[in-house]
C-alpha cells in the first residue's frame, strides 16, 4: 500500500505529465533570415541547388507563422513557395516591380492569417518610395520595404492584426540607413489602422549601437527584444559565435512577453544554409 503523506504528490506528478504540452501554434513565432541570393559566383556547397533543401526544410520544420526573408530572388521565391505549400507570400523584385532583383517577401500561414487586400505593397527606400528602382540616398543598388497587414483566422491571432515590414537596408551608405529609418517611421505611425501591433524584420546592415537604429529605438514605436549577443552573420559557418547582430526583428510595444534568438541552420558541406543566421522571435500573441 502506498503511504498517504506521498499520495497526494505523486496524483500532482501524474497531472503534470497528463497535461497537454504548450503547442508551437499557441505562439506567434516569427523569423527574420537573409537566404542569400541565388547567384552563379557561389558554387558547391553555396549554391542555391545544394542548400535550398535545408534551408526550406528549416522553415517547414520552425513551424513559422510569418517569415520575412531577404536577399530572395524570383526562382528562389518560387522555390520556396513551393515548399511551404501551407504559406502564402507578397513582395515584388526590387528592380522592376515585378519579378527581377532582390525581393523582401513576407509569407504568411495561411491557416493563421489572410491578407488585407487594402493594406500591402512595396515602397523604395529613397526619397520617392513610389518609384521602382529608386535611390536617392547615395545607395549603389535600390533598396526596399515590403508591407503588409494581417488578419488572424485561427489560433491565438483570431480576429486580431498586425503590419509586417520586411526590409533589406543597405551595406555601404549610412545616409542611407538613416534616412530609410525615418522613412520606415514614417510608414509606421501613418498606418490606416494605428492600433493594430507592428513586426519589424529585416536585415538592416547595422547594430544597435548604429545610429539609424538608435532612430528607430528612440521613436517609442518599436521595441527591441534580443538580449542574446550573438553575430547574425554565418561567413557560411553554422557555428554561432558571440557579437552584435545586423538582422533584427523589432515589434511595437503591444508585444510584451517576446525572445528573440539567433539560429544556426546547417546547410551542406559542413557549411551553414546562408551567409546569415536566421533569427527568430517568439511571442505570446498581443
């Protein structure tokens, strides 16, 4: 017979291991992740052939919600979106509008969320974010920021919103950095639905400690959850290693309970998927 004074905490055990685990879909899981673009200079183990299995695989396996990539060309979009046949994706290629150049996607689960049909598109990072292809901020190649509302279907997002912006800013010129900053802040307090929460992603080629973030930082609209310092940037090793990361994922104050992380994702070779790591942000829905 099992003594009384131990009864009551093994039936406290046996709840705990009966009950349901917290399921990854009771999160809203977020990943920023610059893929590396598909280009014929990167052979072996670089090549998008060669590594966009894991990649996709990854992404399948994070169980995702809303992926904001960068560096994404047109046959890697399609790649891609055939691989995660549960998402859907908007964003346009950067040098036409259409399909050529970089895109900034944002794909989206599609049993989670659907597409505000009113609220998406692309604008270019320049003093006329209306024109394709624009740079006036002494940018050598058009830089960009895809947008997009959200609407949750299911889960802990039903019947509530959130803008997603999703950009790649650019590597050499810090005007310009701090002018698409401004301009991004601008997007951001101008929105048609003010109080619907905000996703920031991107890789922005800068630290926190650079000025066009402190920008965004100090505006009051955007929150910074990352306390792991750990380098974003692979140099196509998965190995993480401790340093400031230049991919970000900023969210509006709403989101109180948040980590942010970054992740290694092999690739082949012994190489990582990406010259990035990717990060992730988990949250407790808004």
């Amino acid at each position: 017979m099992i003594p009384t004074n131990r009864i009551a905490p093994m039936v406290c055990l046996l709840l705990l291991l009966a009950a349901p685990p917290v399921r990854a879909e009771q999160m809203l899981q977020v990943i920023s992740y610059n893929i590396r673009q598909d280009t014929a200079s990167d052979t072996g183990g670089k090549d998008w052939q060669a590594r966009k299995g894991a990649l996709t695989k990854y992404l399948r396996d994070g169980a995702f919600s809303i992926i904001g990539l960068q560096e994404a060309r047109h046959r890697q979009v399609q790649d891609i979106d055939r691989a995660l046949p549960e998402h859907k994706f908007t964003g346009v290629g950067r040098d036409d509008g259409k399909t050529r150049g970089e895109y900034s996607p944002i794909y989206f689960h599609n049993g989670l969320w659907k597409l505000d049909p009113d609220q998406h598109g692309t604008f270019w990072l320049s003093d006329t974010p209306n024109v394709v292809r624009s740079r006036t901020w002494g940018n050598r190649y058009p830089r960009i920021c895809t947008w997009a509302r959200l609407i949750g279907r299911a889960g802990p997002v039903k019947d509530q919103a959130v803008y997603v912006f999703n950009t790649h800013w650019d590597h050499q010129s810090q005007p310009s950095r701090v002018k698409a900053a401004k301009l991004i802040l601008h997007k951001i307090t101008t929105r048609n639905h003010p109080n619907d929460p905000v996703l920031l992603l991107g890789d922005f080629n800068a630290t926190t400690d650079n000025p066009a973030i402190q920008t965004l930082l100090a505006s009051g609209q955007l929150v910074h959850h990352g306390k792991q310092q750990m380098s974003s940037g692979s140099q196509w090793k998965p190995k993480l290693v401790p340093g400031l990361r230049i991919d970000h994922i900023f969210t509006s104050p709403h989101f109180t309970q948040a980590t942010l992380t970054v992740e290694s994702n092999p690739g082949v070779e012994g190489l990582a998927a990406s010259d990035h790591h990717p990060v992730v942000m988990r949250a407790h829905a808004p």
